[in-house]
DNA sequence: CTTTGTGCAAAGGCTTTGCATGCTT
DNA sequence: AAGCATGCAAAGCCTTTGCACAAAG
C-alpha cells in the first residue's frame, strides 16, 4: 500500500529542520518531483541531507497530508506539495511532453464514485497518454 | 515512456507459441494480473517460460494493443488484456479491496480534454484510493 | 544463412531497512 | 535518560539487458 494510516491516531510526526526543508524544497518546485530529484535540489541549495531520509521525511508528510504522492507509468514515485490547484496530465508517450489539465469533472466523478461504494476518497491518479500535437 | 511506438508501421512482431500463451492467460485471467503474476500463473499452467520472456511478450502485445498496461501505486506494473470492457479502479489503501467501477463520463473527459490540447488519446490511467466501507 | 525468440544470470534503478550516532524532550 | 531523527551502507524488488543457443523464415 502507499500509505500506513491504520490504527487511529497520528502521533503528530515531528517537525524537523530537515522535514522542513524537505517540504518547502517542495511547495517552492510547485510541481512534481520524485525523491531523487528533491534529494538533489536539496543538496544544490547547501541543504545536504541523507537520500533516505528524503525518503522517510516524504513518507511521513504524505501521511499527515502536507504531500500527494503519485506513480508514475515508469514506476518512478513523484510529490508534490498539497497546496497548489489540483490538476491532472497529458503526457505525449513520444516526446515526453506533458500538459497540466484541470477540470473539476474528474473531481467530482471520483468522489461520486467512491460515495457509491462506501469509499472514503483519499487520492485519486488520472493520467493521460498520447501522442502530441507535434509528433501526430 | 510507458511504450515505443514511433518510426510509423509497425513490423507485425512475431507471433510466437510463448506469447500467445502470455496472451491468453492474461485473457483467462480477466484482470489485471502482475508480469511476475502472470509468470507463476504459467508455470502452474505447466507451461514453462523465463520470466524476461514474459517481459518481453507483454512489452510486444502493449506495442501491438492487445494489452493494457498501468502501474500501481507501489511500483509494479500490472496487465490486462484490451478485450474485456474498460473500467477503472477504486482500491482501498487499508485492506486492499478494489472494486471496478465504470462511467463513459471519464473516457469522455479523457478523450475531450486530449483534442483540446491537439493530442491523440492512446491510454489513460484513472484510479482512485480511499478507505472502504470496512475499514473506516 | 540470417533474423528473431528464449533462458539464464547479471546488472540497474528506485526504495526500504538495519544499525550506530546525535538531537530533542 | 529515553525516544525519535539521521546517515550510511546493505538489502530488496521489479524490470531490463547481455550473451549464447535454438527456432523460424
């Protein structure tokens, strides 16, 4: 599973300097970007903090919400900070290039989905693939 | 990038008795099923495969369109094979739980917001995690 | 005979874990 | 003093690749 949130209440996981640093690294990116990516921009910005505890810190704020986690098709995980607008991708399987979409739709079709089912929403992962414009 | 389907025609790949196995015991299976999974299931089947084979003829069929791919939120890569109707998934993150759901209103999304910004939808990953009704 | 498929084992990439050390409370 | 956070390095997992051999065209 993605997340470990079972047994009720969260013991408040500390705030450290380096969760700190981890999140704003983040929030500043604005878009996604996987553990290794931040673990480097982290260590450009004179932050230099453990590859693992990149890992641990993202699992944690991915817990208490401050972070949405997603998979990429590589397999690769990617985060981003939960402030900014939600949104989804087009991504062309040629180029690479990717377009951010947002339309509430989606939104409201997940949670009218998961409501049918007696699902609680906690995230939802919509990515399109395709070929772009440029490489049709 | 989840495929590799650029240069135009494509080549026709080979046919062979290891893939149409992989094939239809994707087909058998119905759901999606893991290249490992799929590995295990062959070989109970009797049929005995390497496990880069099965890579490999899975990698072809996505490429032909027989198969679907998508990755799950923990990494692995999981299959399907195109047939069946087009449903997407609400997967509880307490127990695993995973109900299909379907709604043309996503595909319809999906499809409207790819001519929007000029692109041609090839494959569109949706999937939705919550709690469910049992673990809440 | 040339081309493509297959197996096996080794290599790769991302992520997690074990263990000793350093802070925080 | 007790408990969590960190780093580093080792281990794990899924997947891909290299290479030699067999099969197909």
């Amino acid at each position: 599973m993605t997340t470990t949130p079972p047994t009720a209440t969260r013991p408040t996981a500390r705030l450290t300097p380096r969760r700190e640093a981890v999140a704003q690294c983040l929030a500043t990116a604005g878009d996604f970007r996987s553990a290794q990516e931040l673990h480097g921009d982290l260590a450009n910005a004179g932050t230099k903090v453990g590859l693992a505890t990149v890992y641990r810190a993202l699992a944690d704020l991915v817990e208490v919400g401050r972070v949405d986690a997603l998979t990429r098709p590589d397999g690769e995980t990617v985060y981003r900070a939960c402030s900014g607008s939600h949104h989804h991708h087009l991504v062309c399987t040629e180029c690479g290039t990717t377009v951010e979409v947002a339309d509430d739709r989606v939104e409201q079709w997940a949670s009218e989905m998961a409501r049918q089912h007696g699902f609680d929403v906690v995230q939802h992962q919509v990515e399109v693939f395709g070929r772009c414009a440029n490489c049709r």
